[in-house]
C-alpha cells in the first residue's frame, strides 16, 4: 500500500526545490571525469568513494520520486462544524499543565516541534486530531501530561 505525505504548499515547493537541486548535483558528478575503478591491481579509493556518494544521490532521489508522486496538499475543512475540529493545517492554541503552547498540524515530513510544528502521526498530533475546543486529552507516556485544547484556527 502506498503511503499518503501531506504537505503545505511551502512544503511543497521546498520538496521540489530540493529535488532540483539533487538533479544538477548529480549530473556536475557525473559530467566530471569520472576515476577508473582500478589503479594497477587494486581497486581505486576514489572511485569507491565516486560510486558511493552516487549510490546516497540515487537513494535520495528515489525517495523524493516517490513522496512527489505519492503526496496531498494540506487544505482548511471547508464546513464550519469540520474546521472547530483539529485536522491537518490546524492551529492547536493549548494549556499545557499550565502553561500556554501553540501547534500547527502537519505531515511528518514538515514536522519540527523545536518550531511548533507536530506531525499527526506523533503521539501528542494523534491524541488531537478530531478534537476541539474546551476537550482535554491525557497523554500516557512515561510522563503523564495533560493537554487542554483552549483554541482552533485555520
């Protein structure tokens, strides 16, 4: 089964940016000369490390290949009920055992919560999809942490 990679449409272009990018580092690799795989009888370090760091750029490639061909755009519900809920592209304001947080809601592939950015497929993301305002949710890890949802924007 194919995995879905939601993305905003920053995401996006960064995503393809970067895959540019990898292209034409790939191609100035192998428009250079490439180093002959033996040196007398013994196989050529600089070749070994030429094939290799191909090998990563390929590996990379493929993998954006795949998450372009595999990915849906981060949109706002369109009905009103829908958009008090917390989904992907929401912006989660809560109290956190006291203290005041703010998430957005992204894929994984964005997710940085040093930036305030959760993935839904993180433990707390997971827990507040489909929540709303006013429910509170207790999170079960080796620390017991209680999360109040105050707000939910888009």
């Amino acid at each position: 089964m194919e995995k879905k990679f939601y993305l905003t449409k920053q995401g996006l272009e960064k995503l393809k940016s970067d895959y540019v990018k990898m292209k034409l580092l790939k191609e100035g690799r192998l428009d250079r000369e490439t180093p002959m795989p033996f040196d007398s009888d013994e196989l050529n370090a600089e070749f070994i490390a030429f094939k290799e760091d191909l090998d990563l750029l390929n590996v990379k490639l493929e993998e954006l290949e795949y998450i372009l061909h595999n990915f849906e755009i981060i949109k706002p519900p369109k009905s009103k009920e829908e958009r008090q809920k917390v989904n992907l592209g929401a912006t989660v304001l809560l109290d956190v055992d006291g203290e005041k947080d703010q998430f957005f809601i992204t894929g994984t592939l964005e997710a940085n919560p040093s930036l305030g950015r959760l993935s839904n497929e993180s433990p707390v993301g997971q827990i507040l999809i489909g929540k709303k305002a006013g429910d509170e949710i207790v999170l079960n890890s080796p620390v017991v942490v209680k999360y109040k949802i105050l707000k939910v924007s888009y």
